[in-house]
C-alpha cells in the first residue's frame, strides 16, 4: 500500500496523506516536486515529502492525488532544510512556509518555465574604489572566510562605505563562480541601489521585490535556481531563493524591522540568513550604522565577529547636532524660528534641506474645541487622522473613510478643528514661508503607485535649492548629496512609549535621518526639536554617539532581564468580543501551567491597540532566559492548544521574537 504524505498550504500543521493516481509512478517520485490534490471543495498544490506504507485515516476516506507537476524537485534541499527548521522555530504549518518559498506563479500551479528575460547587463562600467585600510581590513576577514560558516556584524557609520565593502565581496564571489544574495529592507530598494550594483558589474542581476508581477518574479527565481543571476538583490522573502552555488549572503541595515514578516508566517528574514549561511557553509555580513542589540550582544559574545568603520569615507564628516528647545521659541505651525533661519542660510546657498516627520495626513487629531470630542475610528482604538487632499478623516489602521463633519458629533458646536501635525501640514507651512522653493514631500500618501517613489527621487536629485519632507520612507538609505541640513521635527514621540523597543528605534531612525545629512563635500547639520532637550537618550545619542546609546539600552535591557537577555514570544488572540479573546488566552495559560517550569507566562492584556478592525486583540506574553527552554515550552503549548475547541472560536497567532508589542 502506497501513501502519499504532503505539505499543504494549511494552518493545520500536520501533512496530509492522499493514494496516487493509477497512472502514478511513486517509486521516482522526490522530495519536493509539487503535486496537485483536491481539498475540501478546493484543488490545491503541496509539495510531496514521502511515501508511507500506512495511515491513520481509514482507506475508504483518503482521496486520489490528481497530478504530479514537476519530475524534479523544485525546492533544492537547502531551501527545504531552511524552511523545515522555520517551520519548527516559528511552531508554523510546514506547507505554509515552503509555499512562501515559492513565487505566486509556482503556488499556483503555473508551469516552472518563464517567458521574460532578466534586464540585460550594463557595458558602461563603473570602476571600483580604492579601499580605505578599515575597509579593506574588513574586506580581508570576510574573504579569509569563503568556505565556512561565519557571521560577520559590519557596524560602520552612515556613508563610511559599508556599500563599497559589500561591492569589493561580491566581486570575489563573481571571480570565484560563486552567487550573491544581498537582503535589503523594503523601502531602500529603490533603483538607486539596484542602479550602483548594475553599474558595477557586468553580468545578470536579479531584483526580487513587492512590485514585481508574477511573471518577472518567478524569471527572477529560475534565474537564481539555474546560476544564471549571479547577484540577487532582494527584500524579506528572497532568503528562499534557490541557488546553484550560494557563496556569501549580505543583509543591508540589519536593524531595518521590515525584515520581519507581521501577519501569518512571523518569520525574521535576518536570523533565517544566519541560519541558511550556517546550513550553507558560507559567511554571511550584516551591515548597519545602527546595529540592533540583538545583533550587538552577539557581537559582544563573540558569536558574531565585529567589524568597525567608524569614520566617513571619502573625506565626507560626520554631521553637527544641535538640540532646539520649543519651549523657549516662537513656532509657525510646529517649526521654530531657529530652524526655518537655519533653513533659510541653506537654501539661499543653494542646498536642500530635509525635514522629517513620522506622521503623514494633515493633523493626528480633529476635536471639537467646545466640549473635547475627538473623531475617533468606530473599528479601531484609533484616532481618525485629518486629510486635505482629498478633505476627509481617515483611520490610518483599517483605511475607514468619514466625510469633515462640518459640526461636533457629540454637541454639535461648530468650533470643530485639526490639531497637531502631519507632513501635509507642515508642507502648507514651507509654501508660506519659502514660496519661491520647491516642497518634495515623500510618504504613503504622495508614492501611491509603482513609479511614485522613483519619480519622487528623481526630482530630490534635479532640483536645488528645495525642501524634501517625509517620513520614515525618506530615512533610510537614499543617498542625497546636496543635503546640508536635517530637521527633526519631532523628536518627542519615540522618547515617551510604553513599548520597551521604542527608544532604540528612535535611536536607530536618528541616526539614519542624521545620516542624509552632508554626505558628499559639504558638510551637514542636523537640527532636532524637542520639549525635552535634557532627557538621557538624546543626550547620549547626540554627544556620544550610537554605540554609547546602544550599550546605555543594552544595560536597561540586562537589568529587567528583557530581550536581548531573555527570549519573547506573543501569543495573539482577535475575537468580536473582548471576552472571547482573553477567555481563550485564560484557557490556555491555564492548561500551560503544569509544564511552565521556568517558563513565565503573563497576560492575558489587551494588545497596544486593543481593537483594530471590528476585532478586539489580546496577548499572552510568553518569556523564558533560555532559548530552548521557550521552544520546548512552545512546542507542548501548541500540541495543547490545537486540541482545545475554543480555538475555533478565536483568531490567533503564535510571534516568536517578535519586534513589536509585549
Ligand atoms: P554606506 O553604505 O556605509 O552608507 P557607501 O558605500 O554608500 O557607504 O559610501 C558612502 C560614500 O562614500 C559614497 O559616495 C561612496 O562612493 C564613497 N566612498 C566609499 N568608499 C570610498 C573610498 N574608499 N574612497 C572614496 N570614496 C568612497
Ligand atoms: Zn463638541
Ligand atoms: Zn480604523
């Protein structure tokens, strides 16, 4: 008796057995070709694992497999091994993840053959750098260690050319046959960084990112699975590429929080590179100005090997901070009189100055001033944030829409207004004040579309004298050579949070927007606003630097035991009713106490924003010192937890490490 045991794209996390098809050859089939099976009403398509002579279902019950769809497997071993150890780490559904590892066009069945051409290689070419001795001491111990497993943390500060360090390695892989991935964060790959890569060599580069179509992505793919793409440059999802002969993994900004998938399979793209280079033998280079202390601690202990480029290269100095206190100044609209003269200085002498401010729309709050009403979201614990164009209060959670109401809801008074700032505002203001300047404003709202943000940043490098003004999207990575000055509109909010991540993201976004300061010949500033010109963290950061910052946080996190000195993961439950969710989480920290053992369990609470979307959220924070000891925990959790019938009665979710929240 022949069964076929396979993955299916299922939260349930089990395989699933079905009897081939008459006409099916099961002694050739391999591990990992994909095979089409009906399921419930639908038709889906797994991937076979292996042949049992037995199941635990009746034979009367088991259907017929329909077709066999490949003859070779199209998950090379290393990507299956990549993924089965995901699917135990992050206590994931085996058949989810290794249809994440596939491009839309192979889950669906689709033929593993492509019509598209990757873009042709460049011929004008770009003549590498001469290394500066920090570079080329790193460039050495990263090639000193082709051929083996190692982890190397390169921590160098922005513009100290980490990029050209990066350039140099691959150069080497391309000498030695080899194949690059470099792992990038959602937001930088702008053709900008795809542009410097293609600028340098001459041979066929794969992108892999979120606007591709299905066709150019699996192109993508089979290129990297032939060896034909011999540099893949991609976001989160392409630590599954295939490869024929994976010589070094690069992941740019190792800090950057888009490595870590938020919704369905949480996985974090930066330690499964580390695992993959460790499965694959190779080194791998984590690059950032802004390490993580995940990334710093392991540094610390050795288990990473640090790798220091403390200075600017190419002559480019570092920025001048200075501290404006709003307190004490007169302020148009959020920016002070220090600032807009500063500006003024800058832009006369035909530079750009970049403002930045995390809050897109045009004001967080509309109230009324009579009686203190706040428009808030009907589906969400969230305020509906002011938009001008189109005039409308938005919820920038779960996108509801409400025409300006003309009048207070609550008393009817007509003393109703937007209060505080967003960039739409502060865009207002800069017309007013520099009306002869351009204003390029660069958020959610304003790259709508595949080629916004391109044509945004194509007109940041044209025109100067001009005022560039964003959130975060306008942080990281982008090169702007004619920046001199960076105001911090708002420094406030990451100072005061109660989620203990949040001051080293506001250090690490700091410090990258600092970073766009002066990057080129002329020097740069970096004007920061706040109510609190004396609080600790600023200080550290401003006068010492990130690495006294980081190991400030890092003591912080030592003493309350949290991470990175202990180990986190979230259970997260959604209901219609608050009692349904916590109830559910009681349940299970109820049954979990027999086995808990060092483990500690608390909660449930209500999550951060404790309804999003119509459905009320609550967390069971789960922490333990050891890693193994939350794994072992985790795995009999969940075997308990997937027997009991309450489940269905809730959505929930295990995070492992997660980056947010608790
Ligand atoms: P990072 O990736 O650390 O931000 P980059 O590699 O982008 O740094 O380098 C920043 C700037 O310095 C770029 O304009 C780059 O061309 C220049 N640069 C990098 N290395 C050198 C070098 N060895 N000599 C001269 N200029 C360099
Ligand atoms: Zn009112
Ligand atoms: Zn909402």
């Amino acid at each position: 008796m022949k069964i076929l045991r396979i993955a299916l794209p299922t939260p349930l996390r089990r395989l699933f057995d079905y009897l081939p098809a008459v006409d099916m050859d099961t002694a050739s089939l391999q591990k990992g070709v994909r095979v089409r099976v009906p399921f419930a009403s639908r038709t889906l398509t797994g991937i076979f694992i292996e042949v049992s002579d037995q199941s635990t279902i009746a034979m009367e019950k088991l259907k017929c497999a329909e077709a066999v769809l490949d003859d070779t497997p199209i998950i090379p071993d290393d990507v299956y091994e990549l993924c089965e150890w995901a699917a135990g780490y992050y206590h994931y559904s085996l058949g989810e993840v290794l249809s994440s590892a596939l491009p839309a066009a192979l889950r669906k069945g689709k033929p593993l053959e492509s019509k598209k051409k990757l873009p042709e290689a460049e011929t004008k070419l770009q003549q590498p750098l001469t290394l500066n001795s920090g570079q080329q001491q790193a460039l050495d111990e990263i090639l000193n260690a082709q051929n083996q497993f190692k982890v190397f943390l390169l921590d160098g500060v922005t513009g100290s050319g980490k990029t050209e360090v990066y350039l140099h390695a691959i150069d080497a892989m391309l000498a030695a046959g080899k194949q690059t991935l470099v792992l990038v964060p959602e937001i930088s790959l702008t053709p900008q960084t795809i542009a410097r890569f293609r600028a340098r060599f001459p041979v066929p580069i794969a992108a892999l990112h979120s606007s591709l179509s299905d066709g150019e992505r699996l192109t993508a793919w089979l290129a990297a699975k032939s060896g034909e793409a011999r540099i893949v440059i991609g976001t989160r999802s392409a630590i599954f590429t295939p490869f024929q002969n994976l010589g070094l993994m690069i992941v740019d900004e190792e800090h950057d929080l888009s490595f870590k998938q938020q919704d369905r399979f949480r996985y974090h793209a930066r330690d499964m590179a580390v695992m993959r280079a460790n499965k694959n033998n190779i080194p791998i280079v984590l690059g950032s100005a802004t390490p993580s202390l995940e990334s710093l601690l392991n540094a610390e202990r050795s288990r990473y090997h640090l790798l220091s480029l403390p200075e600017r290269a190419g002559g480019a100095v570092m920025p001048e901070f200075k501290v404006i206190d709003v307190r004490s100044q007169k302020m148009a609209e959020g920016l002070s009189d220090s600032l807009i003269s500063a500006m003024r200085e800058q832009l006369k002498a035909g530079n750009q100055v970049m403002l930045f401010l995390n809050r897109r729309g045009f004001a967080p709050v509309f109230m009324c001033a009579q009686c203190g009403w706040i428009a808030g979201c009907k589906r969400c614990d969230a305020r509906m944030v002011y938009h001008r164009a189109p005039k409308e209060l938005r919820c920038h959670h779960c996108d509801a829409r409400m025409k300006l109401p003309e009048k207070c809801l609550e008393c009817d008074d007509t003393h109703v207004e937007a209060v505080g700032l967003g960039t739409q505002r502060v865009e207002e203001v800069l017309q007013q004040e520099f009306p002869d300047i351009p204003v390029i404003r660069v958020d959610r709202d304003t790259i709508k579309g595949k080629d916004a943000l391109d044509e945004l940043l194509t007109q940041i490098h044209q025109e100067h004298p001009s005022i560039l003004l964003g959130t975060q999207m306008l942080a990281k990575g982008h090169h702007f050579p004619q920046v001199t000055l960076v105001g911090i509109i708002d420094a406030d909010s990451g100072l005061f949070s109660a989620d203990f991540r949040a001051a080293e993201q506001m250090g690490q976004l700091l410090m990258q927007v600092s970073g766009r300061a002066g990057r080129a010949e002329k020097s740069g500033k970096v004007m920061i606003q706040t109510r609190c010109p004396d609080h600790p963290h600023l200080q550290t950061l401003i006068h010492q630097g990130y690495a006294s910052f980081a190991r400030g946080l890092m003591n912080e996190r030592e003493q309350f035991v949290l991470p990175p000195y202990s180990y986190f993961a979230l259970l997260r439950a959604e209901a219609y009713s608050e009692k349904t969710a916590g109830g559910f989480l009681d349940q299970v920290k109820d049954l979990s106490a027999a086995f808990a053992g060092a483990v500690s369990i608390m909660g449930p609470v209500p999550a951060f924003m404790a309804k999003k979307k119509g459905l009320h959220c609550q967390h069971l924070l789960i922490k333990a010192g050891k890693r193994n000891s939350l794994q072992q925990f985790l795995h009999q959790l969940l075997l308990k937890l997937e027997q009991l019938p309450a489940k269905h009665s809730v959505k929930w979710v295990l995070d492992v490490d997660p980056v947010e929240g608790g």
